[in-house]
C-alpha cells in the first residue's frame, strides 16, 4: 500500500463494484466510454510486469466477470478494449498497475478498425 496512491488510499472516491482476494474493479472517472471498467491489483504495483501470477489470475478472473456483467446491463455492447499503460511513455500516469476494460458499441466512432493501434494515429489505419 502506497499512501500517495490514488488507489490506494482511502480518501479516495472509488466506489468498487467487484472484488477477490487479489484485486478490485471500479468504474473508470474519466471513462471512454459508459461503464469503462478499471480492474486493479490490491498491492501496490507499478506496473503490469511487476504482478505475480496469482495476481494476474485474479485480474483476468474479475475482467471476465465485468465483461460478463456489462453485457447483461448494456445491450448495446457489441465489442471490448482491453488496455494496459506499462510506462510513463506508453500513457501510464497512475503508477499502480490498472487494467482498462472498455466497452465498445456499433457506431461509438466512425472508422473502429485498427483499434488499440489508435495510440499511434498514424497506424491505426492499415
């Protein structure tokens, strides 16, 4: 635990909506799109090659169980991101490993091909 953490500390405005022994899953407060998930570990690690693999299990257990959900709530849900920012370089600015899992649907942008490869503009379109 990490009291400077974002994440970590209990003053923060997180409300949680699933959780195991290893992990929590939140929504997104700045989200891409409605019901953009987080799913983070409970230690404090920096970054996603830091996560032992019990924890990366309990990760990948609650994005099933997110994806799951959210396709029960939101009908209009046709697709998914999966993303992880490893780096200062790469987009990470919380330095507390978190997974996003964000919910696509029909039409939410123009032109979806090429996907995650829209952190580089110039190579989302191949």
């Amino acid at each position: 635990m990490n009291k400077s953490c974002v994440f970590c500390s209990k003053n923060t405005n997180i409300d949680i909506i699933d959780c195991n022994n290893l992990a929590l899953a939140f929504y997104d407060l700045y989200p891409v799109t409605k019901y953009h998930t987080l799913i983070v570990p409970k230690r404090h690690v920096a970054n996603y090659f830091e996560l032992e693999k019990s924890e990366i299990d309990a990760i990948n257990e609650l994005i099933y169980l997110q994806k799951d959900q959210l396709l029960k709530i939101d009908k209009t849900i046709t697709g998914f991101n999966i993303g992880v920012n490893i780096g200062e370089d790469a987009g990470q600015s919380i330095f507390h490993t978190h997974i996003h899992l964000i919910p696509r649907r029909k039409g939410d942008t123009e032109k979806p091909k090429g996907g995650v490869r829209g952190v580089i503009p110039e190579k989302q379109k191949y």
